[in-house]
C-alpha cells in the first residue's frame, strides 16, 4: 500500500491507476515475493468518491445511520476471493487464482457532507453485520 500511497501523493488520482501502479512496483522491485492480496483503493476529488475494489476487502458509505453506497465482494467460488497474486514462476503454480487489477470493480459515488466511509477487509465485513458498522459508527459521533 505505501507504493499507492506514493502513487496518490504524486497527484495520481485514479483508484484504479494507483492500484495498478502499486501492484506493478512490488512486482518489479520484490521479484521473490510470494502472495496475495485483496484491496480496496478509495480517492474523494471534492465531493466524489471514487473506488477500485478487488476482492472482499471494501467500503461503505454511511449517511443518516444508514447505508448509502457500499462495494460488494469479488468471488471465483465460496472462500475465494479475487487477489492479486505474486507466484513462483512455475508449471504447477499456473492453476492457482491470479487476478489483476484490470479486474476490479470501479465505482464513483457523490458524497454529502456527514457522510462516513469504512474501509475494511473481509474480516471487517464477513464478522460484522453493516447495521453493526453503523451502530459503531453512532457511537463515535
């Protein structure tokens, strides 16, 4: 995330360009690594929020203790979600899920003032139901 966070501090202000670009810096500079990983890249341009979302990681958007926008997940089957993968380079790795960031879903929504955006990862979102979310929210207000 700190090569996106690069990318943002640079003046680029596409979800899906600072996701790209990040992947592509880690690929490049850490060619031994070996993983994967969901993201959820948000961007707010004055009043419009902006995201890249791939996997189950995610956002919500709470406006009035209700949900006002929200990115849904990204499954191959149950238990697999899309990610971003970095695979030893052989034969039998060529069966394993491999996504790329072309792949996530791109969403623009216009915010009002009070409106609160959770980032999260799945185990924000699959242990907390979005009426807990909000009520935790309510207490922070």
């Amino acid at each position: 995330m700190e090569n996106c966070r690069r990318s943002a501090v640079r003046g680029e202000s596409s979800p899906l360009s600072i996701l790209k670009e990040g992947y592509a810096v880690v690929r490049a500079v850490r060619p031994r690594l070996i993983g994967s990983s969901t993201a959820c890249v948000a961007v707010i341009q004055g009043r419009t929020l902006m995201t890249a979302n791939l996997g189950d990681s995610g956002f919500v958007v709470i406006r009035e203790s209700s949900v006002a926008h929200a990115s849904s997940p990204q499954q191959h089957f149950p238990s697999c979600p899309y990610q971003l993968s970095i695979l030893p380079r052989t034969k039998e790795h060529k069966t394993f899920v491999h996504d790329s960031p072309k792949m996530a879903d791109l969403t623009s929504f216009k915010l009002e003032p009070q409106d609160v955006i959770v980032l999260g990862t799945d185990g924000l979102f699959e242990n907390l139901a979005q009426e807990q979310i909000i009520d935790n929210i309510a207490t922070l207000k």
